[in-house]
C-alpha cells in the first residue's frame, strides 16, 4: 500500500484582501493541485485545500489529521506567518511528521516577470525564517526540510527519504522484542548489556522475555511429519558436510518449534542467548532455526543483544523488508581493504546468500561441546557468503546520555565463500580500514552489528533526527 501523507500549502490573505492582488489565491491553488499530483504519483495524498489564515490553517491541518496520515508534506505557496505555522503543527501532534518543502511555483528567475505570479515565490521567505523560529519557539518539534525544484525528481526522492525513515520510526513504537532467555552472561561483554528503560523511553519498542523451557515443551509436540517435510527442503538446498542426520532432523524440529512460538507470541525481533539455557536443554544450537526466521521476516539477535535487535528493524523498515544479518569484525585484509564477519551460527537467512552457490552445513568453529552436558556433538550451522553489492551496517551505542546511532556504508564483496562453519559477509567499507577503524575507536561501538543490503545511510541520519538521537556515519 502506498503510504498516506497529507499537503498543506498555505499564504496570508493579506495579500489578496488588502494588497490589490485579487488573481493570487487561483495561482497559489493551481500550484497546490500540481503538487498534489505530483505527490499522487508515490503516495495516498489529503489535500484540503489552501489555507490563508489561522482559523483556515488549524482547519486544514485538523482535516488532515483526522484523515489517519502518516506524515504532511507543508509547502508554503507565498508568504505564510508564524501564528499559521505554529497552528498546524500544533493541530497535527507529534504523530504526523511534518516536512517542511522548500520550492515555488515559478520555475527559476525569469528575465521578465509580473508582481502576481511572482508571489508564487514569496514562501522562500518564511520557509527560510521559520527553521529558526522553530529552534527558538519549539525546541523540541522535529521536522524534515527538502530544498528543489517542483519538476526536480530528486526533491520528491529525497522527500521519500524522510517518508521511509518515519515508517521505520512509526514501526518501532510497540515493536515486539523479546529475550529467549535473557542476555548473555555465560562469556560477560558488557558492550552487550544493554538498558531496557532507555531504549523504550528513546524508541518506544516493547521489551519482554520467553523462556527455554517453553522451546522445550513446543518441541515435544512437532510432528514427525513437519520434521520430515523440513528436512528433505533442507537437505534439498543444502550440502551436509559434518552433521549427521540425526543432529540436522534435531535441528529441523527445533527450528519448527522456534517459529511456532515466535507466531504464537507475535515477536518482531528475538534478543536470543544460544548458551546455557538453549542448547543444552534442547540439544542443538537453534542456528538453522534462526537463520530460518530471518528468511521470514523476522530480525534475529543472538547472545540476547537487544541494540542489534532493534537496528536490525530500523534497517529492515528502511529497505521495505530485506533481511538483516547479525554480523561482527573479525577478519581483515588491509591490501584489499576487506573485512570478513560474521556470527557463528544463525546470523543470515540463506535468501542474503550467493544465489549461484549452495550453501552448506556445518559443524561449530569449536568442533564439539564434549564438555557440555547435554549439548550437540557438532552441532548444524548454515555456511555460505553474503550476495555482493551495496550494504548499510548499524550499531546502536549505549552512550552516556542513552543510545546513539553509528552506521558504515559500502560494498558486499563479490568473492568466493570462505571455509568460516557459519554465514559471512566480506564488506569492503568506503573508506580505509585504517581511517574506518579509528573512527570507531574514536567515536565507540559495540562489537556486534546489523547488516543489510542497500545504501541507506541518509534515512538513517533521518531516524536519528526524529528519535532525537546522536548519529556518527563511520565511513564519511
């Protein structure tokens, strides 16, 4: 569906009640339709009609309002006043975003041209003026400013760029995340510890916890049937290096029972800890499982990391549903500027794979977990390389005054898998590693990541701005 905005274009009536300019209301409006239809191209669009004055403003803005939009596109036809200004978006509220466009009606500056049609660009002054009034008289009101021309299809994408970065806002709030169990604890990285109060009050995301022992109980009840039907798709599309069938059927039905509970429980995002709860009490490490969900649309954190939980559904809202993988450093080549990374076992769903390679599964980096009771000899793990091309990266920081936005742009490099027992992607970032790495040392992150193919670096700058947190692109 497309999305629903709402236009409102406005100009003081003085112009035409008390200034002799009677033919300028019918200019303004035909500049507003032409607008309208532009935006009608891309979106659901609620246009009211011009407004000019305050009562006309309030009434606009509460029509568009209580047509249920997600975001307001305001265009300021010629000269509109603060008393206007602050009327609509006081009357729209802080659940509509609004994005202040910068144009006019008249294309360029004519060598020749009359007073009347020239009010068409009479809003370039307010549109300057009232930034800063906001700053002063608002503090806290965020809005987007697009600057182009009304024929510029660069204006109506980056206006699309600030559409796509609120859906993503606008999804966090009341986002399902859920522990399955808990964070990791069993190897401590505070980096990882995250607080659960500052992420709700900063996003507005719902937290909460499932238990192992569910997993154990929704495991009992998966039919042999569904094991079967699982395993000969697996086993279809997959080469089984070390595994045994026993171990990969294991797999099969934990991974039916993880979907299951997370329909049941209607999670967006999973935080889950594969240690000691999981994997022993189940007897196999949920990988195949986790890379699954992320095939259908969920976005899948292991070691219970709840900031890459929610990064991975800013980047998945902003790329319109592509999956997200859990990735951190941990090879680097500096001659061919490429970092290999990754996260052993469930990190990446086999649709962000190479589609000209199988992939593979296969045991852990660490062999077994002979000295782990209960737990699996080899355990199943998804093997292949992550598709080439573009990729976003983002870490959510746990700063001093809540959490920050860093995020690196580049390139999936298109080259062979590496023999790593789980899913990798080699990103070249756009700058030096020597440069890309001291930026991080210099700007702090946490080790683990959200990957997705697609350049979508500004839209995050945009999140940023509308959750009033601190961004630093770590490969400007």
């Amino acid at each position: 569906m497309k999305p629903k905005i709402g236009l409102f274009t406005g100009g003081i009536e003085t112009y035409w009640k008390d200034c002799g300019m009677p033919e300028l209301p019918a200019l303004l409006e035909r500049d507003s339709q032409r607008l309208a239809q532009k935006l009608g191209e891309r979106y659901e669009v609620v246009y009211p009609g011009i407004a000019g004055n305050k009562d006309e403003a309030v009434q606009r803005a509460r029509a568009i309002r209580d047509a249920d939009v997600e975001s307001c596109v305001i265009y300021h036809a010629t000269y509109v006043d603060d008393d206007m200004s602050f009327a609509v978006a006081d009357e729209l509220g802080a659940n509509i975003y609004t994005i202040l466009l910068h144009s006019q009606g008249m294309q360029g500056i004519p060598k020749d041209f009359e007073m009347v049609p020239a009010g068409t660009t009479w809003g370039n002054n307010s549109a300057v003026q009232i930034c800063g009034t906001m700053k002063r008289m608002r503090p806290n009101f965020r809005f987007g400013y697009v600057f182009g021309e009304f024929d510029d299809p660069s204006t109506y994408a980056e206006l699309d760029q600030h559409i796509r970065a609120w859906r993503a806002v606008r999804r966090l709030r009341g986002a399902r995340i859920t522990y399955l169990p808990h964070r990791c604890t069993q190897v401590p990285m505070y980096d990882t510890y995250p607080d659960d109060t500052m992420m709700v009050a900063q996003t507005g995301v719902w937290i909460g916890y499932l238990s192992a022992a569910e997993l154990v109980d929704e495991m009992a009840i998966v039919t042999d049937r569904a094991t079967d039907d699982l395993y000969s798709e697996i086993t279809e599309k997959c080469d089984i290096i070390e595994p045994t069938e026993d171990e990969v059927r294991l797999a099969c039905k934990q991974a039916i029972a993880l979907e299951s509970m997370m329909r049941r429980h209607e999670v967006d995002a999973l935080a889950i800890d594969t240690g000691p709860e999981i994997t022993p009490r189940t007897g196999s490490l949920p990988a195949l499982g986790m890379a699954l969900l992320i095939d259908k649309g969920y976005v899948v954190a292991t070691e219970g990391d709840l900031s890459v939980s929610v990064g991975g559904l800013i980047l998945q809202s902003l790329t319109d549903g592509n999956p997200v993988q859990f990735w951190e450093h941990l090879m680097f080549d500096e001659e061919q500027n490429w970092i290999l990374g990754g996260h052993e076992g469930g990190s990446a769903g086999f649709s962000m794979g190479r589609s000209d390679r199988r992939p593979k599964l296969r045991c852990t980096q660490y062999v077994d977990f002979r000295n782990w009771e209960g737990a699996p000899h080899n355990a199943v793990l998804p093997e292949f390389i992550g598709a080439p091309g573009p990729v976003t990266i983002i870490n959510l920081f746990r700063g001093v005054e809540g959490y920050e936005i860093r995020y690196s742009t580049g390139e999936s490099v298109d080259t062979e898998p590496r023999p790593a027992h789980f899913e990798h992607t080699i990103f070249k970032p756009d700058i030096p590693l020597n440069d890309y790495f001291h930026r991080m040392k210099k700007a702090g992150v946490c080790h683990h990541f959200g990957l997705v193919h697609g350049n979508v670096g500004t839209e995050l700058e945009l999140v940023a701005d509308m959750l009033g947190m601190p961004c630093v692109c770590l490969t400007e």
